[in-house]
C-alpha cells in the first residue's frame, strides 16, 4: 500500500510507440519486396532472380502491392491494439495509484492481517497509532502483540471469525511501540481473491481514545446534570423547553413530558410585571447573562422563590442555539431574609416600625418640610403602669399589653402617621401636615383612649395610662437627634408632673425636665450610700448534663415606702448621667462578697450585666482587677453580660476590656444576641464564651418557624464558634422542650424561675446544706 516513488511520465512513452510502429511498417513493405525474389530464388537461377527482382512482371508487382497492402494493415492493426493495451495500463496504473493515494491519506487506520496474525501491509494513518515510523518497523510482525494484553485473546478470536467469512466489529486496546496505550473501534471484513478465496483479514481502525473520554465526561456530566440539586432547564431561542431535569419536576410538580410541550411561562405565578420578563428577554437575547430572583408557581399553584441564572449558549459562529436556565429553591431563606429586613425596621411584638426606621423617617420629614414649609409634629409617650403589669404578671402580659396599647395609638392617628415603638413601654408618633392646634387635639385624644381602656389578664385588671410629650416641626426645626432629645425630655416630664398627661415642648419648660432626671440621680446616689439596692437572681437552667448552675444578678431599687423599683426606672437616667458605672461597681462588690461566703461551697456562677460606659472605661477595668485581688474571688465563676451597643462604641476598647479580665478567668456572655443585624460580625470579633439568643425569637418558636429556624441557626453558629448558648424568654415547657432538641445550653424565663431575692436563694442554698 506504499506508494509508487518512480512516477513517469506516460506522453514520452506514446511518441516512441508511433515511431516504432512506422518502422517496422516500412520493414515489412521492404521485407516484401525482398523476400518474394529470394523466395523465387530457391527455384531459379541467380540469373533469374536478378532479372526477376529488377524487371518483375506486371503479375508479380500486383502480388506483391497486395501482399505489401496486407501487411501494412495488418501492421497498422497490431499497432493500434498495442497502443490500445498501453493506454489500459496506464489507467489501470493511474486508478491503482489513486486508491492508493486515498487509502494513504485515510484518516483513520486501514490494515491488512494474515490468518496467523500476520501484519501484511497498514497505511500511514494506522502506523501513527501504533507509534511506527515507517511500515517497515512492523511489515510481517504479529499484531497480536500490540494488543493490550487484556484484549487479545477476544482479538485472536475476532480474527479467526473474519477469516471464517464474517464481518465484525470489535473495541479494544492497541499498545504502540513506545508504550502508550491508546483505545479503537475496528470494522473488519474477509478480503477475497479472484478465486473466491479468503487471502486477508481487511480492517478500517479508528482511534477512539479522545472520543472515548469525551463519551465518559459527558456521561459524567449528564449524570451530574440529572443527579445535581439545583433546578436545570434548556429552552432552544424561541424559548421552548428542551430539557429539565428531575431537580426542576420534583419541585414544581411537572413531568418532563409536560414540560417538553410547554415554555416557561408554564411556572408564571403573574406577580411580575410585564416589562419585567421584557427586560430580561433582552438582556439573554444580547447575548447577556441574566441573575434575579422570580417567584413562580408549581402545579398544585403552590408559590416558591428561586434564585435564577440564564445563560445564552453560542456555537462557534457566536450564535445562541439554547439558553441554559438554572434555578435554586431559595423559598425559605427569601421568608428568612424578608423577616430580618421586616425586623430590621419593625418591632417583633408589635409590628410598629422600630426606632431605626422612625429616625430615618424623621430626617426625611424634615428635609421635605423645608420644600413645603408645612408644619408637622412628634409625639413620645410612655405606659406609665407597664413596669407594674410586666413584674407582677411576668413577660407575656407585659408584651400582651404593649400589643395592646399599640393598636389603640394606631387607632387614633390618621393613615398617613406613623406610629413606633422605641423600646420597651415607649411609643413615638409622626403626625403629618398637621398645625399645633390639630396636633394637639390628636395627642390628647391618644391620652384619653388610653386612660379609657382596662388591660385584663388571667382574671386581674389594670387601669393603664400614657404619658406623652410632643413638639412641632417646620421648616425651623433642628436636626433629628436635637429633636428626638427634646421629645424625650417633654415625655419624661408629662412623666414627672403626675403622669397620665400632655406636655407640648417650649424651651422656658427645659430646665424643669433636667430637674426631673436630675431627682433620680439623686436618688440613685443617696441609694448606693444608704443601701437602698437589693440584688435578685434568675436561674439560668442548664439543659444539658454536667453543666454547673448559672444564676443572673439583677438589680432592684427599694422606695421610702418599701416598694420595689425595676431598673427601667433608674438606669436610663443613670445611663444618661454616667453613673451606671457606680451601680456596676455596687453590683459587682455585692457579687464578690456571695462567692466568697455564701456560695463559697457551691459551684454556683453569676452573671452581672455591666452598662457600656463601664465596659468602655478604663477605671472601670481597674477597678474589678482590685475588686478580685482583695477578696480572692473565684473569677472562673463570674460572667460578664454585655450587649452589642456596649461594645459597638469603642469595639478596640471592648476587646481589650474582655480579654484583661479573662486573663483572671472571669467569663463573658453577648446578651440579646440577634437583635441587631450586626451580631454575627460581634460574635467573630467579641471572644465571649456565651451567646445569649434574644428572647425576642424564643418566646414564639413553637408556634412561628422562623423563630425557630432563626434559634436554631443561632444555637448551631454559636456552638460552631466554641460558645455556649443561652436562650431568654423561655415561658413554657414546650419551648423549653424545643430548645433541648437543638441542643441550646441554657435555658432562662418564667418558665423556667421568675426572679428572686438573692437572699431566698441563699436560704434554699443553707437549708440543703443543713439537710
């Protein structure tokens, strides 16, 4: 099968031809002309012959023109048929070369194999499988022993069966001369001679190996298509669908079948607009990705969010012959997100929008009141018996009434107000285009709805009234934190001159508000000297074994009178002044002084809650470290809480304030962690060894997922980083129940113990020591 080198040129050959054959015509006319005389000669003299041959008679010319005719055309015939039989070679010649030229220029490997396995003859494309230079490397060497080792039993078999007239086909591995090891697909057929007899073994080779792998990373790749968790569909341009996989039927609810007839508007759920699918069929249509989320509906009309990405698949021309759609079932985690934006701007128990979002409301009323030169107003209040309600009837009728006095403010602004809840009993209105007068009138109308209503709870009633200061706004106004100071301060004194009553804010009015705050700093002095705190404690439950008992100090102020006053009262304006680091410094002194007497034999710990300006001052710090050292105080058992706005200040300095003390072994805890959208960056700066999860999320959890997703998720970061957990607001054994099977740590609520007096504490301690 090797080509012919010594081409020649067959134009030469023809011309020699002709000239050869008019040669041996004028021979032969010749050889006539001579030979009839020498044939006469035999029988006559030599005189006759010569006078014959040069004076021939009229009878023998004619005989002799014909003869001389005869075999000239004879001549030219032999000739003809000569040329005629050249001409038949050379084509043959030509048409041989030719298939040679092909069979060489094949691709792919064709080969001719003798019966004992015989390599008789392979063409350059099958040579370069098999890692030959030339034919001569492998011309009547066994093929036998270029296969694989593993195929070349079945490969003698494939032989024998070819030479037995079948025509096969068969895979298998050819090992070339320099080792490497390639796969083929072999097609192989009897080649017959002209006897009908079966002279070789035919084959058409082609190298699989490329294809081969191509075949398995696509199959790799189809399987992981038809086994991948996220949601893949294929449309063709005009946006019919072409392929989904089990992912996209086990979600929605389709077939493939019914989804092979249909396009994507099969899933519309009609809560995007128009123009929303045009936008987004002009971008992929550009040739663009497209990301988004799209709510789109099952079968059974269930809605599910799902985060998208369409893609445009191109060939090599650049044209898009499909999209490619991906979609992950992201419904959940879009309620979740939906929730922490709704809880980032509203209040949980209430739905009121929080603080946060009334602030920036405000600025923005503000601005537009230098547009439109109207005059508007704010309104503070305060449930004056809410401390009463939430410590006589525990958390859950203090939430109740909120609730509660939440919804009649609602009722008594207009739609246009916005109603919020600041923080604890305190309420904030945004009456809008409204002048003094009519502000007025709807704030004394909020006062007496309130005062008008009962709050009733497990067969007990409470008469409830509200203390409100107010201002009005123009385009005068100062900034928002001048105004919010001065709402608080018009509210804190409505609050001091009797409760249950209005104060409109003028600045003649101011000083007296400063003297109303100013007689609890007074009093919070004349406490700390005279001893008028007493310390409660709320057991901290473990719910896992071998944890020790955790007790949480609080703080409460007793009257003239007798009567106990929670710390709402006091530390707002303690906070205010920055005097919460001498009631810190109290606390902590009475703490030091239990652990080393009364509960010197227990392995009871307390947690102490310490204000931020404590946390961030540095005497403060010194302060404790003396604190220890005098009393030698076990400092593995004492926990610090602080919260994030505690730390948020001076982060650097809360770090540093941590660390010192832990350094004594004292431990700390995040307190009210989640209620902020910033805890989870806190909780990986702050090395505190407990998260206490707020209660905000806890006390709801058996009955709304989301809190408890949000719990859950929580309890499992947390532990993940090493800490401990504490849930708050545990109100029942349900609740308890559920946090036990997350695996939270601690437990703490009404549920659990209500507060008492640190000193029944220690009676139960001594009584079972004595027991």
């Amino acid at each position: 099968m090797q080509k012919n080198k010594d081409k020649q040129s067959m134009g030469p050959a023809k011309s020699i031809s002709s000239k050869s054959a008019t040669l041996v015509s004028l021979i032969l006319v010749v050889g006539v002309w001579v030979l009839d005389p020498l044939m006469d000669s035999l029988f006559f003299s030599d005189e006759e012959f010569l006078d014959e041959f040069i004076n021939p008679s009229p009878e023998e010319i004619y005989f002799r023109s014909v003869l001389t005719l005869f075999i000239s055309l004879f001549a030219y015939l032999f000739n003809k048929q000569l040329l005629k039989i050249k001409k038949q070679n050379h084509t043959l010649n030509h048409q041989k070369q030719l298939i040679q030229n092909i069979i060489d220029s094949e691709p792919e490997c064709v080969k001719t194999v003798a019966k004992d396995g015989t390599l008789m003859d392979m063409n350059p494309a099958g040579l370069n499988i098999v890692e030959a230079h030339s034919l001569n490397d492998i011309r009547y060497a066994s093929v036998y022993d270029l296969i694989a080792p593993e195929d070349r039993d079945a490969y003698i078999e494939f032989n024998h069966r070819i030479f037995s007239g079948e025509k096969l086909q068969m895979q298998y591995d050819v090992v070339g001369l320099e080792g490497t090891r390639k796969r083929v697909d072999s097609h192989a057929a009897p080649l017959y001679d002209e006897n009908d007899q079966i002279i070789a073994h035919l084959a058409i080779t082609r190298d699989i190996t490329d294809f081969q792998k191509n075949q398995e990373e696509l199959a790799k790749f189809s399987r992981a298509v038809e086994q991948c968790a996220s949601m893949i569909m294929i449309t063709n341009p005009s946006g019919e669908i072409t392929y989904v996989n089990p992912k996209f039927c086990e979600v929605t609810g389709y077939s493939k079948e019914e989804f092979l007839e249909n396009t994507p508007n099969l899933l519309s759920s009609g809560k995007h607009s128009e123009s929303f699918y045009t936008e987004l069929w002009k971008k992929i249509n550009s040739g663009s990705e497209w990301r988004g989320q799209i709510q789109n509906k099952c079968k059974n009309g269930a809605l599910y969010w799902a985060s998208v990405v369409i893609s445009p698949i191109a060939d090599k021309s650049g044209k898009t012959t499909h999209f490619l759609c991906t979609q992950e079932d992201i419904t959940s985690s879009h309620m979740l997100t939906e929730k922490l934006e709704y809880q980032a701007s509203h209040c949980l128990l209430t739905g009121l929008v929080n603080r946060h979002e009334f602030e920036l409301q405000l600025e923005q009323l503000l601005e537009q009141s230098k547009k439109d030169q109207c005059e508007h107003a704010i309104v503070f209040s305060d449930v004056d018996q809410f401390k009463q309600v939430n410590d006589t009837c525990g958390h859950a009728a203090g939430d109740q009434l909120l609730r509660q006095i939440s919804t009649i403010i609602q009722s008594c602004v207009r739609q246009n107000d916005l109603v919020s809840r600041l923080g604890g009993d305190e309420f904030a209105v945004l009456i809008r285009h409204c002048d003094k007068e009519k502000s007025g009138k709807l704030v004394e109308h909020i006062r007496q709805a309130v005062e008008d209503f009962t709050f009733l709870w497990e067969n007990q009633s409470f008469k409830v009234t509200i203390s409100i200061g107010w201002l009005t706004l123009d385009q005068y106004s100062p900034e928002s934190s001048v105004i919010l100071s001065q709402a608080d301060s018009s509210c804190y004194l409505a609050k001091e001159q009797g409760r249950n009553r209005t104060h409109h804010h003028n600045e003649d009015t101011l000083s007296d508000t400063r003297k109303g705050e100013y007689q609890w700093v007074t009093r919070i002095h004349e406490g700390l000297e005279n001893n008028n705190f007493e310390l409660y404690a709320q057991e901290i439950k473990p719910l896992k074994p071998n944890l020790p008992p955790h007790y949480e100090v609080l703080i409460r102020y007793i009257d003239g009178e007798g009567n106990i006053i929670p710390p709402g009262a006091f530390l707002p304006s303690a906070e205010r002044y920055g005097i919460s680091p001498k009631i810190d410094r109290w606390v902590v002194v009475q703490a030091c002084h239990l652990l080393t007497s009364d509960f010197v034999d227990t392995d009871i710990s307390l947690a102490i809650n310490l204000s931020g300006l404590s946390v961030n001052d540095p005497e403060f710090l010194s302060y404790l470290k003396d604190c220890f050292r005098e009393f030698s105080v076990p400092c593995e058992r004492i926990c610090f809480e602080i919260t994030e706005t505690a730390t948020i200040t001076n982060l650097a300095e809360a770090v540093n304030f941590i660390q010192e003390l832990e350094a004594f072994g004292c431990k700390f805890a995040l307190d009210d962690f989640g209620s902020g959208l910033s805890s989870f960056g806190y909780l990986k700066t702050l090395p505190v060894n407990y998260v206490k999860i707020d209660g905000i999320f806890v006390k709801n959890m058996s009955k709304d997922r989301i809190d408890r997703a949000m719990v859950k998720s929580i309890n499992e970061i947390g532990q993940l980083m090493g800490k401990l957990t504490v849930a708050e607001f545990v109100e029942d054994r349900e609740i308890e129940d559920l946090l036990m099977h997350m695996g939270v740590d601690y437990a703490q609520g009404y549920g659990i113990a209500h507060p008492q007096p640190i000193t029944e504490l220690v009676s139960k301690i001594n009584q079972s020591k004595s027991g």
